[in-house]
C-alpha cells in the first residue's frame, strides 16, 4: 500500500527520493535537473514539472529548511541523522530550495 498524504514526505515518491539521500550532494540533484530542464526548455520560465518531479523538488527544499533548522513535524528521522553533520547549506542550494519550491507549485 502506497503513502499518500499533505505532507512533504507523505507520498511514495518523497520517501523513495529521501531513501537515497547520503550527503548534501544528493539534496542538490533535484534543483540541478530543474535548471537542466528549465535551461532546454522552450517555455523557458513557465516549465511545467511533472508530479513526481515536484515531489522530489519539495521533499529537497523541506530537506533544505531542515538544514537550516527549521524541522518539519513530518520530516523523516533517518534523513535527519543522515545529515546530521552537513552543516548549513551555503546560498546557491538556499536559493536553489526556494526557486524548486516556487516550481513545484
């Protein structure tokens, strides 16, 4: 039986992207497709990212936010001690985060 839920990591797909997250590289891949993405695109700005896509996309930013201190209720205690010494992340993958979610949206 599948997740499904409002929360970021409360579908299948978040979960399945958290479960292959090791380091801060890995919470980067997402927002380094989108912009591969949005840089071939013919709509340029106005991409359109698929559902699965964007769960990535929000699973990655509220892995971002997490980084920064800022823990949501539901966010996956294995991802956390995963990622325990990170560190912060530095500006790009912060603007990264915030430009992914506007996307996923």
């Amino acid at each position: 039986m599948g997740a499904w839920g409002s929360g970021s990591f409360e579908n299948d797909t978040a979960m399945d992207w958290a479960a292959g997250v090791q380091s801060v590289d890995d919470v980067r891949k997402p927002f380094d497709r989108l912009k591969r993405d949005t840089d071939a695109a013919e709509e340029g700005p106005n991409l359109i990212v698929d559902a699965d896509f964007a769960c990535e996309l929000v699973a990655a930013a509220e892995t971002v936010a997490m980084m920064m201190g800022r823990r949501s209720r539901d966010f996956p205690e294995d991802l956390a001690q995963r990622l325990t010494d990170a560190g912060e992340p530095d500006d790009l993958l912060f603007h990264q985060a915030r430009n992914g979610a506007l996307y996923a949206m």
